[in-house]
C-alpha cells in the first residue's frame, strides 16, 4: 500500500463495536496506528467509519435487531458524538488532527454541494489532517440515503480524487461463491475488471449491525475503478489489519485502468455540454499547452451563463478550441477578474477564491481524450 497518495479507509460497524462489549478500544488504537504509519509515509488518509448506530442504540435501549428509520436515526444521533471523539482520539495520540465530515447523498450528486464538499475535504487534506466521514444518518431519509458506507467509501474517493479505497470487513475478500453457502468457493484476489460472471459471485448477505453485503462492495469497486482507484477488500477484525495487508495477508484487489486525474479528464472531454466560452490570449494558450493552469489573468473574453464547476471550451487568440475544462467561477464573477492579476480575486469579488480560473487537473486540451461515460471521478 505504500505507493499510494490518497487512501480512503472504510471502517464497518462490526469491526468497531461489538455487540456485547461496545467499542473495541485496543482494535481501534492498532488501526489508528496502522494509519498514522501511512500518513507518515506521506499519504493523505481519509476514514469513512460506520459505527453511529451501532454506538448509540444501546444507549436509547434500542435492543430490536432491525430498528425503524426513526430509530436507526436517533440511534445515529446519539453514537456520532462518540463515534466522533474515539476517532479524534485515536488520531491524536498519533498527532493527527481528525475531521468530523457528515455527507448526504446530495452532496455527493448534486454539483454544487459536490464541489463545496470536495473542497473543503480538500483542504483539509492540504493541513494533513484527517477526514473522519460518515453519512448524516440523522437527516438523510430512505430515499436520499446511501445507507451503506462502502458505496459512500467509493464516492468520496472520487470526489477527493483518491487513487486507493480500502474496505475493512469481516470477511477477507470476494469469493467465487458466498463461501458459507458454498465449501467448494475459492478466492478471487485480484479482479482486473468487474464483468457480470464478478458480480454474480456476491451473495446478499449483511450481518446485523452492519449493512453492506459482498454486492454493495462490488458497486462500490465499480464506482471506486471508474474513479481511478484501486479498491482493496481486505479482513478488518485482526489487530492492526492494515499492516497485514502490507504484510502479504489476503485481501482481494479491484485494479482501476485508469489514474483519478484520467478518470476526471475522460468524463470532461467527453460527457459534458459546454456552457461557455473563455478566450483567452497567446501567452495563456502556451501555458495551457504546456500543462499548466488558465489563470484570470490570460482570459481577454467570457461568453455564456456558466455556473462554477461547469463545463466551458477555451478558445484561443486566432478562435479555434484549445481546451475543456471545469470552470472555478460563475460567468459574473468570471467576468470581473479576466485580465486580472489572482491577487487581486478577493479585493474584487469580495471572497478569496481558487487562483485558477480553470485547474490544470480539470483542464482537457482538445483532441487530448477519449470520451467516456459515467459518473463524474
Ligand atoms: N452510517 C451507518 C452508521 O454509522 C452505517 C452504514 C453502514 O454500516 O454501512 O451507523
């Protein structure tokens, strides 16, 4: 696991609380230093931990194993303070600074709150601390909700653009078969491409207190590789399993043909309808040509009603496309800083936004990709 620079780690319920006994205090301080090992290494870490309701329905007397929507959601309410604080301290005694990130499904569809969400966790990143997320199980109603963490797992590291997910579970991995149904089942360990003969291999099954089954860790893995990241099932319940992973132990892998970076430029060059155009002047397109940003500065003309985070064409000084990409500022305010120095963004449009009008990481110089469909990475 060593190479890689962003991991999301996915943490099920029944690996952090046990039924009887309630959070398993020395399970969480090996994980936590498991990944303060990574971090150390230079990785970014984001934690996706269920763990909410099953922390706080033994504390509102909820005993039932299935529990209603209202229930499961004050349940949640209860446990995600606790949740919260084991987290914080866990990392802390590591001298990481951990961030508590309640997502819904909107704000990982809807594109507004999908960019918002990504930058925010994004700086968080930058401060190397810690994003410790889940989904706000206390709002989010049946059918706006994920309502399992592994498919949540997989798109917040779409969103962050992360190039590895690791699903912690209690199994270590897919099987041909569910291997309780099936003795003869044997192990799959690397999965170069999810076809319909994987996705038959999954059996329903979740346990109690937990809800994602093998089939929901193959949606994830499919989200999570056409992200650009590899996906790693991996047996949570030993002690420190992430450096048994690294250690050689099993786990199944899911391999992703493609970099988070490519994964977003395919879907840019190719599922977007373009809402504007910015021209932009020679020294600009050289820049662009070159690999780097458009800044306000190089931009002579803005076209069309855009919305921040749309798709816009760049044109360059003789008019012919040069590049798509996802535009960081609404048409106004785009218009406002063309031509102008990015020091000069917060004096005037009154808030300091992004020093790019376009980043080279949402920017496709034409005739540069394949278009592709799909989920935005
Ligand atoms: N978000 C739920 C919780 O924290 C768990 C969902 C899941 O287990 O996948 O309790």
């Amino acid at each position: 696991m060593a190479g890689f620079r962003r991991i999301v780690i996915k943490v099920g319920s029944s690996l952090l609380v046990d039924r009887a006994t309630g959070l398993r205090r020395e399970w969480l301080a090996a994980l936590c230093s498991d990944i303060a090992a990574l971090h150390d290494q230079g990785a970014d870490i984001l934690v996706v931990s269920s763990g909410a309701i099953a922390m706080g329905r033994g504390v509102l007397g909820f005993r039932r194993p299935a529990l209603e929507l209202e229930e499961a959601q004050a349940a949640a309410a209860v446990g995600q303070i606790a949740l919260a604080r084991v987290w914080a301290e866990g990392l802390a005694a590591h001298r990481i600074t951990a961030a508590q990130v309640l997502l819904t499904l909107g704000d990982t569809e809807e594109r507004r709150r999908y960019l918002n969400a990504r930058a925010t966790i994004g700086t968080l990143l930058d401060h190397r601390a810690v994003p410790v997320i889940n989904e706000n199980d206390t709002v989010a109603t049946n059918e706006i909700r994920y309502g399992d963490n592994d498919r949540l797992a997989a798109r917040v590291g779409s969103m962050a653009s992360a190039d590895c997910v690791v699903l912690l579970s209690d199994i270590d991995g897919l099987y041909t078969a569910p291997p309780r149904d099936d003795p003869a089942a044997e192990f799959v360990p690397v999965v170069p491409r999810i076809t319909a003969r994987i996705e038959a291999m999954a059996g329903g099954a979740a346990s109690e207190l937990s809800r994602g089954g093998m089939t929901t860790k193959i949606e994830a893995a499919k989200i999570a590789t056409a992200g650009g990241a590899a996906l790693l099932i991996a047996n949570g319940t030993r002690l420190h399993p992430l450096r048994a992973v690294a250690e050689g132990a099993r786990c199944t892998w899911f391999l992703s043909p493609s970099t988070p970076v490519t994964a977003r430029k395919r879907w840019i060059a190719g599922t977007l309808e373009p809402r504007g155009i910015l021209h932009v002047d020679a020294g600009a397109g050289r820049a662009i040509r070159a690999g780097k940003s458009l800044l306000p500065a190089g931009v002579i003309r803005v076209d069309g009603a855009f919305a921040r985070g749309d798709c816009v064409i760049v044109r360059g000084a003789d008019g012919g496309e040069l590049a798509r990409g996802l535009v960081a500022y609404d048409a106004g305010d785009a218009v406002k800083i063309a031509g102008r120095a990015s020091c000069d963004i917060a004096a005037i449009l009154g808030y300091s936004g992004r020093k790019e009008i376009i980043h080279r990481d949402d920017l496709v110089l034409s005739g540069d990709g394949a278009g592709a469909d799909g989920d935005m990475p």
